[in-house]
C-alpha cells in the first residue's frame, strides 16, 4: 500500500512505470509467453519515418496484433481517495479528464496505421486500479462507449486479464489445430513409407523363394539326385585319382542314398 502510494503521489514517469509492472503481472498470469505470443516495448517505423513504441504488442493466432496502452496518470484518483468529502468532488472531476485526455492522445497517436503490423481498429487502454476506472464510469456512464467511438477499449487487470485468457485459449485451439495437420501427415508419410516396406519385404521372400529353388535344384544335382556329381566324384577317387582330402561322411552317405534309391526305381 506505501508502494502504492508512493507510485501515485510521485512524478508521471513513476505511475507509468508502476502501472506497466501491473501489466507485465497480468500478462505473466494470463498464460501467454513472452516474445511468442506477446512483445514488451517493441519499435515500429510508420510511413512517414517516424518512430513507435506500444506499450505491449498481443499476437493473435490469425496473424494480427492487439496493442495495449498502460500510460495512465491517476494523480487526480490518489488525490480524490485520500481528500476530504468536500474536496473530492473537484478531484474526482479532474480524474474524470485525465481518463479523457489519455482516450484522445492515445486517439491521436494512431497505432492502426503502423505499417509493420496487422492491428484492430481498436487499442486497450490499461487502466491498473480497478476502483480507478468503476468510480469514474459510475460517474459517467458513457465513458466506455465514447472511446470506444475512438476505438480505444478501457481494460482494468480483472478485465485484460479475461480477455488474454481468452487469447490464450485461442493459441491453445491453434496450436492444437497445428498439431492435427502435423499429425495428419506425418501419419500419410509413415503409411507411405510402411507400403514401400511391404512391397520390398514382398519382393525380397520371392527372391528367397527363387533362391531356395536354384539351391535345391543346385543340390539335386551335387548331391541328392540320381547320378550326382558327389557320386561319381567319389568313384574317381576309389578309381586311384589321388587326393589329400575328403569329402564330408554326411554328404558321401546322402549321395550314395540318393544313387542307391535311384537304381531300385531303375529295376522297378
């Protein structure tokens, strides 16, 4: 509270640095991300060349911008709490002004015309104490509604804060949307790639299919059929080629079944 009154009694650089402290709490709170889905004190050049620095910039997820303004004297509110009943009547009139004045200078300033980004018609004007702006629309109803005619918006931190909570929904939705495309075609891509794995797995068991059968038509004739080359290999051998080596006793025994087989069908 002493913080506080310190920050409004003091010069209008203080109160504003004070009231974007309560911005930047609001944003913090709202879920969205700093320099992703929302920029602090970011430099824009207009047209004619000159300079602009928004206070905060709100990215939407369809591309445009929100600014937000906290630049908001309450000099005269701090004054009007704090006064006499008699006095509070003229402080709360000069109050009233300030709210006016802020609507038209930041009317004037025209930050839709930034050309380095997509923004609404309308700016929010962040107000950081809520009695602040309830006193002064109690007073005068129609405050609201004539800035909005200057497409300026007055948020206090509970009704900025609902708005960004919202955005951030938005982002939420977005990202999800995101997600599901991605989703979408990394699942085409890997079926694509799974029917490519099919078809050359196919192709490699016809292959193995086409070899077991050069191999069993290779051993036919090696081993296993009538008049196989082991056979008379061996008979070569028993006929006094000489040789340092022999065969396997398994091979010889298959041959030698395979022509023993082959001369019974032979005298059938």
């Amino acid at each position: 509270a002493e913080n506080l009154t310190r920050a409004l009694k003091g010069e209008s650089k203080m109160q504003g640095n004070w009231g974007e402290l309560v911005l930047e709490r609001v944003l913090e709170k709202s879920g969205l991300e700093k320099d992703r889905e929302y920029s602090v004190q970011q430099s824009f050049r207009r047209e004619d060349g000159s300079r602009s620095l928004p206070d905060v910039i709100i990215h939407l997820p369809n591309g445009n911008q929100m600014i937000v303004d906290s630049k908001v004297s309450l000099t005269h509110y701090e004054r009007y709490v704090n006064a006499e009943e008699a006095q509070q009547e003229a402080f709360l009139k000069e109050h009233l002004n300030s709210l006016k004045k802020h609507v038209e200078q930041l009317s004037a300033k025209k930050y839709e015309d930034i050309y380095e980004i997509e923004s609404p018609d309308f700016v929010l004007m962040f107000v950081p104490i809520e009695t602040a702006f309830t006193i002064a629309i109690n007073t005068e109803p129609e405050l609201y509604n004539k800035a909005f005619e200057h497409n300026i918006v007055i948020v206090t931190p509970s009704t900025l804060l609902a708005t960004l909570r919202t955005i951030d929904s938005m982002w939420s939705n977005e990202k999800q949307r995101r997600n599901a495309i991605e989703i979408a075609r990394q699942a085409g891509a890997l079926y694509d790639k799974f029917e490519g794995l099919v078809t050359d797995l196919t192709q490699v068991g016809k292959r193995m299919d086409e070899a077991k059968n050069e191999y069993s038509g290779a051993m036919n004739k090696l081993v296993t059929g009538r008049g196989n080359i082991i056979g008379r290999i061996e008979k070569l051998k028993k006929m006094g080629a000489k040789t340092k080596k022999s065969l396997p006793e398994t091979i010889l025994k298959r041959a030698e079944e395979a022509n023993v087989s082959g001369s019974e069908e032979l005298d059938l």
